[in-house]
C-alpha cells in the first residue's frame, strides 16, 4: 500500500495531458461494484490461447482511441474471434481524467468491454474540462446519456478499483517499461514496431 500512496503523490502532481444532463440514476439496483473479491480484467478473446497480446492504455489518449477505431476491429475479427488471440486491456492513465474514466471502466468487475469501448470510440464527447471537476461531469453525462447504470461517485471512489488500476501502471513501468500509450506487449514481449495493423499482423503470424 506504501508504493500506492506514493505514486498517487507523483501522479496527481506530475501527470501529463495526453495526447491528443441528466442527473445520474440514483437507484443502484443495477450496480454491480464489488467491495470485496477479484476484479475481473477486461479481455476479449479465447483466454487460453496461443497469442496474448496486453494492451497498455490510457482513455485520453488519442493514439489509444485511434488503436481501437482503425486497428483494434481488423485484430479482432483476423484474430480474437476465431480463438487464435487474447487481448487484455491494461490501465496507463496520463492524467486524472484518464484514471477516472480508467475507473469507470473497471466499475462493474465483470470484465466486459463496452463500457471501455464506448469511451474510446466517444472520447471528443466526455475528454473536455478545464478541471478534475469538470472533466468529471462531462464524463458523467456521457455515461448517463450512453445509459450506463452506474452510481459514478461510488465508482470513483471504490479503492479497491483505485488500487488495481493504480497498480496496472506501476506494473507497466516496471516489468515492461511502459512509457507512452498505446503499448503492445504480445507474449510478453514488447511490440517495438509502428502501431498500425499491418506490422501488428506480420508479428502475429509469425506465432501461429
């Protein structure tokens, strides 16, 4: 917990941009936040396959959103429908509201994408504000109006979903060097090439 509470210190006061209403439904009976117990990763794909390919990313990223618009659909259809591959979407917030969203995205703890998906493929819509304040409402209206049931201050300020994207970035820097977004690692070795799909491809079948 020491290197969680030091790192939130550097990150709040160092972190970079990156590149690039309704009210909320006070019903939580469609909340699915999980106190205790394991959150799921978000991947998609056959977990047992071959191929593993982690995805380092950040939701205000607009290198990470063009990934999932140009590249992402082609990987999985080639790749991760037919079992070949796995891909596991990992948290490498740049600024607050990429931890936040970053957050969000985790908040039901079932391991299911379209939540993440939506918020990088709607990212002009939400990635705006020229505070955490704002930033968050923005983030909060676009849930609402994508009609995402969630309570957004409980996710915001579960610890447990704090503590495991915190430490996804942690584990990033330092078992992969990680220091840009979107980051590739497939098989445990880091994609070192240009990310488009054409060399991720050469890189696959090379696997197979």
């Amino acid at each position: 917990m020491k290197k969680i509470l030091i790192f939130i210190i550097i990150f709040i006061s160092s972190c970079s941009p990156s590149d690039e209403s309704k009210k909320s439904n006070k019903n939580t009976s469609n909340t699915s936040i999980e106190s205790s117990g394991e959150i799921k990763r978000i991947i998609v794909g056959n977990k047992d396959a071959k191929i593993s390919i982690i995805a380092f990313e950040s939701l205000t990223c607009s290198h990470c959103a063009n990934f999932h618009k140009d590249v992402y659909p082609l990987l999985k259809k080639d790749y991760l429908d037919n079992g070949l591959a796995k891909i596991e979407f990992r948290h490498f917030p740049l600024d607050i509201a990429a931890f936040n969203a970053a957050k969000i995205s985790q908040c039901k703890n079932d391991g299911d994408s379209k939540i993440l998906n939506s918020l990088y493929a709607n990212q002009q819509k939400w990635v705006k504000g020229s505070s955490a304040e704002e930033a968050n409402k923005n983030l909060e209206k676009f849930l609402v109006n994508e009609g995402f049931n969630l309570d957004f201050e409980k996710c915001i300020e579960n610890k447990e979903i704090e503590d495991f994207v915190l430490n996804d970035r942690i584990d990033g820097v330092k078992k992969y060097k990680v220091n840009a977004t979107p980051t590739i690692i497939i098989n445990d070795e880091k994609f070192e090439k240009s990310l488009n799909y054409k060399n991720l491809k050469k890189a696959l079948e090379k696997l197979i």
